[in-house]
C-alpha cells in the first residue's frame, strides 16, 4: 500500500501537471475562495464559473457584498438553485464585517463558526488561504480514497465521514496543504471518474485497491439516496395590461427569498373544476376548461408538476381586488425583470414576452 508522502508528492506532481486554469486558483484570497466554494457546492465548474466571475466584478470584496440588498445577491444567484446558499453567503459576509471587521477568520474550526461555512468549505479556506495543514473531503476526495485504499465504509454514515476525514488529515502535508487538497479534488473530478475511471493511466495503477480487486463500479459506497418527492405547482399568472401580480416566498422550503405568482399546491393532479373549489371566488371565472399541460421541474430530491395559468383581468379595479384578496403586490414589467425568481418563473415570463 503507497504510503503518505509518496502519496502526496504522486498527486501534487500530478495536478500541477494537468490542473485547468480557474480563476480561483490564482489567489490566496480567502473572500474569492470561499466564494468559490460556495459557488461550487453542487454545482458544476462550467456552470459556477460565469457566476463566479460576476459576483466578483459585482462585490469585489466582502464588505461591499455585505452591504448589498439580499434581493439583489439572490438575482445575481438566479439559476444556480440551492438558493439557501446565496443567503447564507450574505449571512455570512455580514457577520465577517461585523464581527471580524472584515477580515476572515485563518483556521479551520474559526472558520466553522460562520453561517453556511461547513468542514470541507473550512477547511478549503484554511488551507488554500492559510496553508493550514488541514484535508479537505468531499465527494471527489471520497471515491479517490475509497478506490486507492479500499475502504468499504459507507460515505453517507457518521462513522464514514468520521474515517475519510481522519484518512485524507494523514495523508495531506504539512508543507503544501493547498496544493495536496486542490489535487484531490481535481483527480477525482478529472481523472478518478464515478464513471469509466481512467485506470490504464493512473497514477496509482500499481497501488490502487479498487483496480487489482476490480472494484471501481463498488467504491465508494454510499447508502441509498433520499427518496424523490412529487409536488404539483398551479400557477396563476394574473395580469393587467403591463402588470403582474406576484409575492415573496418567505417559508422556509424551497427559492425562499424569491419571487413567484399565487400558488395553489397539490398532492396530486387536479382539474379545472378542482381548483374552482379553492378560495379563489376572484379569479375563478379566468380560469380555463381545460389547463395548460405541466411543465416538469427537477430539483435534487423533489419533482415538480407546474402548470402556468395566464389570467388576463378586464378592469384596473378588478386587479386590485385581486391584489388585496390573494394578498399578492403589484409588478411592473421593469419590476418583474429586477426581482429575483425561480429560473422556472424567469423562463416562463420570458417566454410570454
């Protein structure tokens, strides 16, 4: 079994050999690092990095994000989903201004203490910025440890998390902590595939136990996903002239902080003539036959069935009736452009255009 130096100083060779250039990888500055940690958690590189970039040019360091209007960061936000991260990055920026005066806390379990800042995003910014000698574990780091060193513990367990942590903090150095951990992540997300692994040209070909054992398609293991939950969205785009009608989700469930239009929710498919019963007397007679067919939206453990029902009003007066009964506010156009929403509502506004 390769041991920890010759582990260490295999993959550091490796990645300074075939990293990609991102722009987070040129700077030691622990607000672009965490922003890009935080960017990247569950998302793609190729998808973050456009976001990256803007908040970069928009808020430039921690303090002007901190002082930006939240509504405007989750704009920015809009199509990166998991919008709970984008509020906790405000959270977080402000809570750096105030009680950091700016500055962001240099070791690991400091950094922990800030909202939305788990261990692996901790330990990131600590060993990038810092050179804390601290590993950072996250899915790409699990399949290269699990297949290298054969580790059969389940990932999603206590007992796993607990392990793999313990296994990378052995092996990570103390002299390059930020190039080893940048190197874990980019073999597993280039090179150490979830998928048709490139083995025949690995650098761990001869030590890997995944390999001699033929057991790539088995590590890591991980128990069973969260089992997916269908949700039936009925949209009631109200309007009058260049006016909508539309409200801020403030329940803590999903796009809270976003914009959306009156939605009545359903545990399952309803008709035309099961909606009327709700308490919609207002804009029941808008209300078609027939309903559009729904759109399908896919979240990470949610499916969501959205039918968009156009209501055009016929008078000023009734709008604003409407507006006061559903308890919605008035858009303009412009408006509705500004405000953060669902990237399914932004799509389907657009689409009307």
């Amino acid at each position: 079994m390769i041991q920890s130096p010759a582990f260490a100083q295999k993959i550091i060779r490796w990645y300074t050999e075939n990293k990609r250039p991102l722009p987070w990888r040129e700077t030691t500055d622990p607000y672009k690092i965490w922003l890009s940690e935080i960017i990247l958690q569950q998302t793609r590189v190729a998808q973050g990095l456009p976001y990256y970039e803007r908040f970069v040019n928009a808020y430039p360091t921690v303090a002007k994000l901190a002082a930006a209007p939240q509504q405007n960061v989750l704009r920015l936000w809009q199509g990166l989903g998991y919008y709970s991260r984008a509020r906790n990055l405000h959270t977080c920026a402000k809570q750096i201004v105030e009680t950091y005066n700016g500055i962001f806390p240099n070791t690991f379990n400091e950094l922990q203490k800030l909202p939305g800042v788990g261990p692996y995003t901790a330990a990131a910014i600590a060993s990038i910025a810092f050179k804390e000698s601290v590993a950072v574990v996250d899915g790409n780091v699990y399949r290269v440890l699990a297949r290298v060193f054969g580790i059969e513990i389940d990932t999603a367990s206590t007992e796993g998390k607990k392990y793999f942590f313990e296994k990378a903090n052995q092996l990570v150095p103390a002299k390059d902590p930020d190039l080893f951990n940048q190197a874990m992540m980019e073999f597993g997300a280039l090179h150490c595939l979830p998928q048709n692994p490139k083995c025949d040209e690995c650098i761990f070909s001869s030590a890997c136990v995944a390999r001699k054992h033929e057991l790539q398609n088995v590590l890591p293991i991980k128990s069973k996903k969260t089992k997916i939950k269908k949700r039936y969205f009925y949209y009631f785009d109200i309007r009058f002239k260049n006016k909508r009608l539309m409200k801020q989700r403030t329940a803590k469930d999903i796009w809270q902080g976003l914009y959306d239009f009156y939605l009545i929710e359903k545990k399952r498919p309803a008709n035309s003539a099961g909606l009327r019963q709700e308490e919609m007397s207002i804009v029941a007679p808008y209300l078609p036959s027939k309903l559009p067919a729904p759109l399908k939206h896919v979240l990470s453990h949610q499916q969501l069935f959205i039918h968009f029902i156009p209501m055009e009003l016929k008078s000023d007066k009734e709008f604003s009736v409407a507006a006061k009964k559903l308890a919605l506010q008035v858009y303009s156009k412009k408006e509705v452009e500004q405000i953060p929403k669902p990237v399914v509502i932004e799509k389907y506004v657009k689409a009307q255009e």
